[in-house]
C-alpha cells in the first residue's frame, strides 16, 4: 500500500485506474493499492494476529463510557506520523487497538497478557542508539548482537528482534524484517536462535536484515526498529 501526498492541484483522488485503486483510510488520507490476489495461507501465525484483532474489537465495545472517552481524549494529546511523517490524529480506537496488541504480538510476559484499559500517561520509550552484529556465524546458527543502551538497563522493557529471510550473495537490495523474538531481561550480547522454520536456511555468503527495538511493558509503546545488514560466515 502507497501513501499519497495532494497538491493544490489535485486535491482529492478515488477510483481505479488500471490495477491500481485509490482510497483514504479512516482518518482522511490518501492512499493506493493493487487488485493483486489476497495471500492468505491461513497459518497458525495469522490466524492468531486475526484473532487479536477480533477479540481487541470486542474488549473496546466492553470498555466504560468513560474509558472510552478518555481513550478519544489521548488521541489529542498524542498525534501521529505516518511513513511520511505527516501528522495524522487516531481514534481512541486506533490506539487502543495498537498499544494493546503490540503487547500481545511482541510477547508481553504474561499469558494471557494484561489489557491495557486506561490510556498509558507516556509513550516515551528509550530507543536503541546502537546495534552491532556481532557474530553471524550458519555453523552455529546462532546471531549474537550487541546493543546499546543495553537491555537491562530499562527492567520495564522488552528487547524485541526482528530479522528478514536471507539475501543472495551480492544482492543490492534489502528485506524488510518481521517479529522472531523478544527477551525481557536480556544481556548484552544477546544470542538467540535463527528461526529456520520462519525464515528458512539461509546459506553461507547471504545476507540478512537483523533489527531490535524495545518494548514497553506498562504502555504497549515501542521504539522504532533499529536495522543492520549481516553476511553469514
């Protein structure tokens, strides 16, 4: 999905052209996708980020009034960039749906994890400044990175890594990460386990994206991830 920017000129776009659709999501700005065919492998993986979301919908229609409200009242106090960086204001809804499942999907220690009803007083979450990959070595399969401020510094946040599923020798381009794994607690280094059933075997001389961030316990909030490009050896 592509974000669109308006002009003076045009300042408004719907309709399909060809096989691209143009649309604005719930809080007013354009964007554009293909007709291309819906991937939907139905994995245990995806039918758990499905259900998130339901079960996230119901538990908002089961809030008080006064909760709800004070969800709708955050929303204008915290507005929010898009890829863009152009400021866009959520509903209560929005937030509430985005904190809470953020907690579920990164791992939050707890089972089942903690709603979050009330509206966090902060998403002030202390990022990560710097990430080495520090050994990427396919006989182990085990990355080992280092990362600063170190996780153990916050005990009220999560390490979450992200990785991408392996590149050619060579290649140019890069892949974006998704979600392997998250760590409360952690040391640095931290080693964790390449998730071949997730990202595949990669071979040796491929490249890989490997990204951290950290998650906070009480809000749901998370940094932005930070990336490196590694070559296993």
């Amino acid at each position: 999905m592509a974000i669109l920017t308006t002009s003076p000129l045009v300042s408004t776009v719907s309709g399909r052209v060809d096989d691209i659709i143009f649309c604005r999501d719930g809080v007013g700005g354009p964007y554009a996708r293909g007709t291309g065919i819906v991937f939907n492998p139905m994995t245990p993986w995806q039918l758990a980020v499905r259900s998130m979301f339901s079960d996230l919908a119901r538990a908002w229609g089961a809030l008080t009034d006064a909760r709800r409200e004070a969800w709708n009242e955050f929303t204008k106090k915290h507005p929010f960039a898009n890829r863009l960086q152009h400021s866009i204001t959520l509903t209560g809804l929005d937030w509430y749906v985005k904190l809470n499942f953020q907690r579920n999907y990164y791992k939050f220690p707890s089972v089942p994890a903690l709603e979050i009803t009330d509206p966090p007083t902060s998403l002030t979450v202390r990022p990560i400044t710097q990430m080495t990959i520090s050994t990427l070595d396919i006989g182990t399969m085990q990355p080992v990175l280092s990362v600063v401020p170190a996780p153990q510094a916050d005990l009220d946040t999560n390490l979450v890594l992200f990785a991408s599923r392996a590149m050619r020798a060579g290649a140019t381009s890069t892949l974006p990460p998704t979600f392997v794994e998250s760590l409360l607690n952690a040391t640095t280094p931290v080693t964790f386990d390449w998730p071949t059933e997730h990202l595949g075997l990669p071979l040796l001389g491929q490249r890989v994206t490997i990204g951290a961030a950290r998650l906070n316990l009480d809000s749901g909030a998370m940094t932005e991830t930070l990336t490196r490009i590694g070559t296993w050896v």
